[in-house]
C-alpha cells in the first residue's frame, strides 16, 4: 500500500470529516504547502479555499456567544455551577432561550 493512502486512512481515523479542513489549516500552519496538504488528506484546494474564506455560520456565533456568558456565569459562581445551574441562570436569570443539551454541550 503506497505511503499515501495509508497515511490518508490514518488520518480518518483521527479526524473526523468535520474537522478535515481545519486539520489542513494547521498542517498549513506549520509550514506544510497546502498542496501537499491536500494531497495527504484527499481534499480539493478549492475547497480548501472555499472553507477559509467562508463568514462564521449563525450558529458558530450563536455557540461562541453562549460560551462566553457561560464562562462568566461559571466563574461568578466560584465554579461551583454545573450545567443545571448555569442553564438556570442563562434561562430564568436572563431570559434567554437555550436547550440544556447545548449548555452541556458548550461546557
């Protein structure tokens, strides 16, 4: 089996198909050709392009957001506020409406 295609299936295995643009960003980061990059993981350049060039989606800033007022509420309470309370707060405290399973989600 050429090198290649075996480090291809080993990358896979680690990174999910989620994160394979953001795993070449990092190759490329650390002074990998994106070329190349792009080669090892079985992606387009374009596409490449494409991703990095793409705005935040709504809900990546909607999550960004929601961490960072539960970084606060956290640390507010000493630390001591678990996914339940910090749910609590962000719901009944400030009104908002979030899901239990995103909060445990983001913590």
């Amino acid at each position: 089996m050429p090198v290649t295609k075996r480090a291809v299936e080993l990358v896979r295995q680690v990174v999910s198909p989620k994160k394979t643009f953001e795993a070449l960003a990092v190759m490329a980061d650390e002074g990998l050709p994106v070329q190349v990059a792009c080669r090892v993981l079985d992606l387009s350049e374009s596409g490449y392009y494409a991703w990095r060039a793409r705005p935040p989606s709504p809900r990546s800033l909607r999550h960004a957001w929601l961490t960072e007022r539960i970084k606060r509420i956290h640390a507010a309470s000493r630390g001591t506020y678990g996914a339940r309370c910090v749910h609590a707060e962000l719901t009944l405290g400030s009104g908002l409406v979030v899901a239990h399973g995103t909060v445990e989600m983001l913590m």
